[in-house]
C-alpha cells in the first residue's frame, strides 16, 4: 500500500477561493503569483483569475440582505403657469450650458454668461414656469451665482423648491432667498407667528419683508414680539428691512431704538427718523442744523448786495445729539466740528432750508457762497439728505447742469468732497436720470461716466443710447487706448436697446489707426462693436423666442 499522501483537490467554481488571496494575486499579477484558481485548457491565468473574482463578486453580494427601502418622497406640487415656447427653451439649455463663461472679452461671441440674468427676468416677467428637465442646472446657476437667486428660484418655482430638499447641494434655496412661494399668507396668522419664532434668520427677514408689503402696521408689530429677545445684529438687520415701507406710523417704535443698547443699532433708527421729515427727530436736528447755518453779508470780493451763508458749527456733542444717532467721534483726518455739523444737516429735513433762507429755492439756495471752508461739508451733508428723503428738487439742484465744467471731475465731485453724485442721479425720474447722463456724456464723453450708467433703466433710453455709442465712436476715432472703455462696451452689450444693433453695423469694419494710437487698436475696436451688434440681435432674438414668435 503506497504510503504517498493524496493530493488536495484543485479550487473549482464549487469551492470559491478566499476573496483576499485572489485580491494579492490580482495586485501582483499572475506573473508574479499564481492564481488559486483552475485554470481551464486554453485559458491564460489572467482571465481564470478575472473570472473566479466576478464569481466570487455576485456570491458575497448575493448574500447581502436587502436595506428597509426609504420613505418615497412626496409627489411635485403642481405649477399652473404656462411652459416657455419651444424655442425659449432651447435657448434656456444652451444659456445653462454656457454658465461657465470663457472669461475674455476678446472675439466677436456674444457673452452668454451677461445674457442669462436678462433672459431670467423676461421670463419671469411673462409668468413662464421652467422645464422639469432644466430645473437641476437651473438649481446649480442659483447655487453658483447668489446674483442669479432670486431671478432663477422665481423661474423653478415651487418644483423647484421640491427638487431642492432633496440635494442638501441645493438647501440654500429654502433658506429664504426666493422663498416668498412658501411664507404663510394673512389668512394664516398662525403660521406666520410659528414661522417667525421658529424659522431660520433669512426667512425671518423674508416673512418680515413680505408682511410689511402688506400691511406694514402687522410687519411692526410682528417685529415688536420678539424685539427685546434679538441679538443686535439681527435688530439690526431687521431695521433695515423697516426702510422700504417706512411709514410715520413706525416713528414711535423707531424713538424706543434710539435707547438701543446697540450703536449701531441707534444709528440705524435715527437714520429712518430722519427719512420721515414730519418726525420729532426730524424736528430735532432741524433746529440744531439751522442754529449753525444763517445769511450773512457778502462774501470777500463779492459785490455788496450778494448774501452768503455764514456757519457755525456744534461746539461740543451733547447727550441729546448723541442719543439722536450723532457720532461723536470723528473718523480718521476729520474735525470734529466739522463731523457733527455734518451729521445734522445730513438729518434734517430739506424744506426747512427755504424758510430759514428767506423763501429761496434749492437752487438759489445752493448758489450762495459760504463763507469761509465750509461750502463742501455743507453742500456734502446736503447731496447725503436729498438722498436719504428722495428729494428731487435738491437734487436736481446739487447736480446742476450737465455741461458745467466742473462736473468733469473724477467721480463728479469737486476736489476734497465726500460726495456721491451718482446716487443724487438716482433721486431722479428715470426719463430725467437719462436725459442728464445722455447730456453730460455728450459734453465730457464716458471717462467718468461709468457708474452713472449703471443707475439708468434698462433699457437705456434712446437718446442715451445715442450718446454712448457716439463717444465710444469718438474714443475710437482718436486713438485711445480701447482696454479702457471695455466696462463701457460691456454695459452697452447688456442695455442698449437691440433696435439699435442695425443702426450701428457701419461701425464693426476695421477702421484705420490714427498717429500715435494704441497698436492693435482698431482690429480691438471693430471687434468690440461686432460683438455687440451680434449681442444687440441675439437679446432681440431672444425677446421675440420669449414672445412666441417665429425665430
């Protein structure tokens, strides 16, 4: 009887060799390690070891047992407002498609990334609902671009909302930002006092915001329920969205936050007094404003029967102005008189001005010399109260004629003011705001233009249209350096009125360089104009795909 020891039977299918043996074989390679597999007629050790991992693969998963399956989501609300057409659609998926952007403004393509804000406000201004199909890109440009939110949540709607819940990616869609879908109503007292006590911070501001738009006594008094539990910030913050329907209703709770324990907060509800010019505080600093601002004698050098203003500022900064929002310690290179003086006339109501001065008008009123160095802290304060009370006529006043030759100052101010010229544009009606930039450009061209561009209507009148596109001609024609007016062609790209795309084709042929030009200079400007003639008709071709119309 043979004494030799049986051989051990060979790994078949039947029994599976251990999952960590074949893993060292795979990781070193057959070469290197044989397989403990068989190893079939034919086939090379790679693919026997391929073929027992697979095995081995659906046996340890096959034994898995199943998980509990998860709580199906509720169905999508329904969205009643209309699909967008066709071709607006189309156009939606190439825009989101586009998102990232190229980032050079050289070549003659339209900016899609500069189109899509606009396209988002069409839509939303003819009531279309955004296709189920586009809603996760549509979430995705909210997320990346905060400027985008509210435009793009208003678009998805409340499917949206829906989708959103379900990708913690898209949480910041029920934070508040677009929300206004899901705040209770005034049928819902109850919901909305839950809401307000127990919602996150931006939804409170939202359902703050939106109940004051409706009946601004019931946002106050919402406000009133927990105001002496908030953290100041918050206070803070929850004042601020008091401003957009500030009512003289609100004057006797806005005068309990002037004893805040937050400066910042008294600052703030001064601030609001002061926009109610029938106010106590109004009142207030109006008296100590014209204490320090009286007529007087000529100025030196003027002749005898021209008046000038005299001023006399505080002398010190009482208990009383303080609790009245006034700082009393001034910034960094300022005088302290000449702070305080500021901050009352920046309080006090603008009409007082006329009877104080003997029935002038703001014109007249502006016109007259001021004795001394106080003609800029004085007309400064001034521009900073025409626009906090939203005072036309004052500010038609600061302005004055577009023409002037010193309003080609950087900014529009004179030298050593703290001024902001720009928001006085904004004091006025938007045909006015227009007209003055459309004048002012034509006479000091568009190098100190920039901002006040961005505060006219969209789309740009006419003739301001004409003016921008005239300078900008001008700037080419004379050579100068084209880099520098990109901001501008940029903003004409997005508010010119397409109408004018035909109109303007005779400038995207290269024209010949001047002496002493930038090099390179007119292919930049041609293609300048040729990319926003091609952006003029696209917005146009996107109007009429918003509209239904054939494209």
């Amino acid at each position: 009887m043979s004494t030799t020891p049986p051989t051990p039977p060979a790994t078949t299918a039947t029994t599976p060799a251990p999952w960590p043996d074949l893993l060292s074989a795979a990781l070193l390679g057959t070469e290197r390690r044989t397989p403990p597999v068989a190893v079939r007629a034919g086939q090379s050790a790679a693919a026997a070891l391929l073929d027992a991992a697979a095995v081995s693969t659906v046996r340890r998963r096959a034994a898995l047992r199943p998980a509990p399956a998860g709580e199906r989501p509720a169905p999508a609300p329904d969205d009643p407002r209309p699909p967008l057409p066709p071709a607006a659609r189309r156009r939606l998926a190439l825009l989101l498609a586009d998102r990232g952007g190229s980032g050079s403004r050289r070549g003659t393509d339209p900016d899609l990334t500069e189109l899509l804000p606009q396209w988002l406000a069409a839509a939303d201004g003819r009531g279309y609902r955004a296709p189920e199909a586009l809603l996760p890109a549509l979430l995705d440009v909210a997320r990346a671009r905060t400027d985008l939110r509210p435009a793009a949540l208003a678009l998805a709607g409340p499917r949206g909302l829906w989708l959103a819940r379900l990708n913690d990616n898209w949480k910041f869609a029920l934070r508040g930002i677009g929300g206004a879908l899901r705040l209770p109503g005034p049928d819902a007292p109850e919901a909305v006092q839950r809401l307000w006590e127990e919602g996150l911070f931006a939804e409170r501001v939202a359902l703050l915001t939106a109940v004051r738009r409706r009946d601004p006594g019931a946002g106050r008094e919402l406000l009133a329920t927990t105001w002496a539990t908030e953290r100041a910030e918050d206070r803070l913050m929850f004042l601020d969205s008091l401003g957009e329907t500030l009512t003289p209703a609100d004057e006797p709770f806005l005068e309990q936050a002037l004893s805040d324990r937050s400066r910042t907060v008294r600052a703030t509800a001064a601030e609001l007094l002061s926009a109610l010019p029938a106010s106590a505080l109004a009142a207030r600093m109006a008296e100590r404003s014209l204490a320090c601002v009286r007529p007087a004698g000529p100025a030196p050098g003027a002749p005898a029967a021209a008046e000038s203003l005299a001023v006399d500022p505080p002398r010190a900064c009482d208990a009383g102005m303080q609790r009245d929002g006034v700082a009393p310690k001034p910034p960094s290179g300022r005088g302290e008189r000449a702070w305080w003086l500021a901050q009352l006339v920046e309080a006090a109501p603008l009409d007082r001005w006329t009877a104080h001065l003997g029935g002038r008008t703001p014109q007249e009123i502006v016109a007259l010399p001021v004795a001394g160095d106080w003609q800029t802290e004085l007309h400064d304060a001034w521009c900073r109260a025409a626009v906090r009370q939203r005072h036309a006529d004052w500010a038609r006043a600061l302005l004055g004629a577009p023409g002037d030759p010193g309003q080609a100052a950087t900014e529009m101010a004179p030298a050593g003011s703290s001024r902001d010229l720009t928001k006085l544009l904004t004091v006025l009606p938007a045909d006015e705001r227009a007209r003055w930039a459309a004048e002012f450009i034509a006479v000091h061209g568009l190098a100190d233009a920039f901002r006040m561009l961005g505060v006219c209507a969209l789309p740009w009148s006419e003739p301001l249209g004409r003016a921008v596109v005239d300078a900008l001609d001008i700037a080419r024609d004379a050579g100068s350096y084209p880099w520098s007016f990109s901001g501008v062609m940029g903003l004409a790209e997005r508010c010119l009125d397409p109408a004018a795309a035909d109109r303007l084709e005779m400038l995207t042929a290269v024209a010949d360089e001047p002496e002493g030009a930038s090099p390179g200079s007119g292919g930049y400007w041609a293609e300048a104009f040729q990319r926003l003639v091609g952006t003029l008709r696209l917005r146009a071709a996107m109007r009429a795909e918003l509209s239904g119309e054939p494209s």
